[in-house]
C-alpha cells in the first residue's frame, strides 16, 4: 500500500522559514509529480508548488520568491518544500500529494502556523 508521510510542519514566527518533507513508502513506481497543497480553516484546498520529474516545477503566485520545491535526486519519491520568509496567511495544514498517470495519492498533512 502506497503512502505519503509529510514531516517538518511546526510554529514559526512571521518572516521565518520551515522545511518541509514528504516520503513515499510502499511505492514500486516513480510518480509523475509530486507537490504540495494546502488548506486554511473555512477554505478549500489550493495549490502550493508542483515539480514533475523532469524537473519542471509550478508555483501558486502567493508563495513565488518564497517557496522552493524540489525533488530528492537519490529517491525521486520524496519531494521538499523550502518555505521562506512566511507570513501569516500561510497558515494552513500542508498535504503532500503523488500522482502516476492513474493515480493520486496524497498524505495525510502536516499544520504549519506562523504567528505575528
């Protein structure tokens, strides 16, 4: 059974930085892409950043310049998302998701909350 474990989310003051990581257990395939969501109180989820394994990567406007997407080059089922600079209305719980031609599969989340 495939699953995404997303790691790194915590509570970060405005302007700070967090690290965000999400591992693929189970898996015999190489997704597609991977990428991260996410989802504030009373909001629907939105896309963050996405990057496929050719290395294209695609950005939510809020979080360009500040946000980094990447893939790790030894297990290209793990996906990073380096966030900068964060603000506020970043809060939200981040999801992890995978996706194969058929497929999408996502984590179950991890809360990042940053004060003012």
């Amino acid at each position: 059974q495939v699953q995404l474990v997303e790691s790194g989310g915590g509570l970060v003051q405005a302007g700070g930085s967090l690290r965000l990581s999400c591992a693929a257990s189970g898996s015999i395939f190489r997704f597609n892409t991977m990428g991260w969501y996410r989802q504030a109180p009373g909001e629907q989820r939105e896309l963050v950043a996405t990057i496929s394994t050719g290395g294209n990567t695609n950005y939510a406007d809020s979080v360009k310049g500040r946000f980094t997407v990447s893939r790790d080059n030894a297990n290209e089922n793990t996906v990073y998302l380096q966030m900068n600079s964060l603000k506020p209305e970043d809060t939200a719980v981040y999801y992890c998701r995978g996706n194969t031609i058929r497929v999408i599969y996502w984590g179950r989340g991890t809360q990042v909350t940053v004060s003012s």
